[in-house]
C-alpha cells in the first residue's frame, strides 16, 4: 500500500478557510436580505395597493403612472423596512442599517431626478429602481465587507465566537 509523502499534500491554510467562510457569510447575507426585501415588496405592497384604491380609487398601475414618485417612494419603504428589520434581527448596528436604507432611498431619489428632468419616462422609473437596487445594496455590503461576514469592528465571527465559549450560533 502506497503512502502519500506530506510534502505533497496541502491542507487549506487558516487564510483561505477564513476566505471561503467570509465568502459564504457574505453570499448568504446578500440573499437574506434580498429575500427580505421581496416579501417586503410583495407583503407590504398589496397592503400599499389597498391603501392606494382607498385614497385615490384606482390600482397600483395608475399609481405608477400617476403618481410615479408616490409608486417610487412607496416601493423604496416596501423594500427597505424589512431588510433592515432583518438587518436589526442579525446583530447588525443602526449605522449599517441606515448606511443601507440611504443606499436605496438615494437611488429613489436620483432616479426621480431623472424622471423629473425628461431622461426616463414614469414607465421606466420603477423598473429600473427594482432593477437598481439589488446592486445598490451589493455597493454598500462590499464597502464594508467586514461587516457583512460577521468581523464587527475588527471583532470574530459570532458564530466562532459563540462556539468558542459554548453558546449556539446566530452567524
């Protein structure tokens, strides 16, 4: 029976374990929080389309184009609430929490700008909003990388910290 010669086996080193770890924190954080950010579109959406027909009697098609920056500013809040609610549930700090919902309402913002000035048409503000967010949110999430893998404030992942000291995971 042949031996392997140690020499030629390589075992992940504590950098790249850490890397792949990091990795998978972040990946798994982008889809909660994108996750959260469609219920919350299609949860508090109905509700916002209900509230739509009871003040101005019509569905939420007329709203967008209508009243594009209440559809515009709607949907921005729809989305935003829970993925910061979400942000909270996961240990996260009020400054990430609001470094992310400024994200979102900035794009909203800019985005009636151009609307606003003629470059776009209502029936492209909110497409593309939707269509924008998700890479806002990636934008703000890579800034502070650290953050969104579990190393607060230069700190070790929760869930190696927990595990060190005996306590379940919420990493």
């Amino acid at each position: 029976m042949r031996t392997l010669d140690p020499r030629l086996v390589h075992a992940p080193t504590g950098s790249a374990i850490d890397h792949r770890t990091d990795t998978k924190h972040f990946a798994r954080h982008v889809f909660e929080m994108t996750a959260a950010m469609l219920l919350g579109m299609a949860v508090l959406g109905a509700l916002f389309r209900e509230v739509h027909v009871i003040a101005f009697g019509t569905g939420f098609d007329d709203l967008w184009h209508r009243h594009t920056e209440l559809a515009v500013f709607g949907m921005t809040f729809n989305m935003t609430i829970p993925m910061v609610a979400w942000m909270r549930h996961r240990g996260h700090s009020w400054r990430p929490c609001a470094e992310m919902a400024a994200a979102m309402f900035v794009l909203a913002l800019a985005l009636l700008v151009l609307f606003w000035v003629g470059a776009i048409s209502a029936h492209g503000v909110l497409p593309l909003e939707m269509a924008l967010m998700l890479p806002a949110m990636l934008l703000v999430m890579l800034h502070r990388f650290h953050e969104y893998t579990g190393h607060r404030n230069g700190g070790a992942h929760p869930s190696r910290t927990a595990r060190h000291r005996g306590e379940p995971s919420r990493g």
